[in-house]
C-alpha cells in the first residue's frame, strides 16, 4: 500500500464517519453531538497518521487509538438511542458497522 486512502479500514472508517454526520440528528445536544463526531473521525484520521509514520510500531499504535475510537463511537450510541436520537434500528446498523470497522481495524494490527 502507497495510500492510507487505499487502506479497507480507512474507507470502512470514512464511510462510517459520513453515516454518523448524515444520520444522528441530536436536535439541541450539540456538545453530544459534537463529541460522537470527534470520535468518528478519529477512528479514520488516526489510520491515516500511523500510515504517515512510516514504522509498523507508531502504526500500530494509533491502529489502537482508532480502535479505542471505534469503542467510544459504541458507547455513545447507547446514549444516542436512550436519548431517542436514533431508533433502535438505527443503533442497530450504527452499532453492526462500528463493530465491522473495529475488526478490520484489529485484522489490520494482526497483519503488522
């Protein structure tokens, strides 16, 4: 890989990012929405700032911060469908994709 944009965890994270931002809709909530966005783009940019680094050891590292993202992503969304921001359908397939994405993220780790 020449790209981190060429990396199936990225676009995984990127796609995920763009569902979080069309999706969860938090009304008047902004610090809760504001922070579930942060945290899913943190899942995609820490991919891409451990490929820049250029060491296996710093990739892998952030590859752990982008998991650990994934995991906060998870647990927001709980908050998300008690507060009724999404439906239970919503969480559902918000929840199955965070989950695919860590994975992929993990397989990723595995492989350096």
């Amino acid at each position: 890989m020449k790209r981190f944009e060429d990396l199936v965890a990225w676009q995984r994270a990127k796609e995920f990012c763009g569902v979080i931002y069309r999706d969860i809709n938090c009304g008047y909530d902004y610090s809760f929405r504001d922070q579930l966005r942060r945290a899913s783009i943190s899942i995609m940019n820490n991919i891409a700032e451990g490929f820049e680094r250029k060491s296996n050891n710093e990739f892998r590292q952030f590859l752990y911060i982008a998991k650990g993202s994934s995991g906060e992503v998870r647990s927001m969304l709980y908050v998300a469908l008690d507060e009724k921001y999404i439906s239970k359908d919503m969480f559902d397939k918000l929840y199955n994709e965070s989950l695919i994405v860590s994975k992929t993220i993990a397989a990723l780790i595995k492989c350096l």
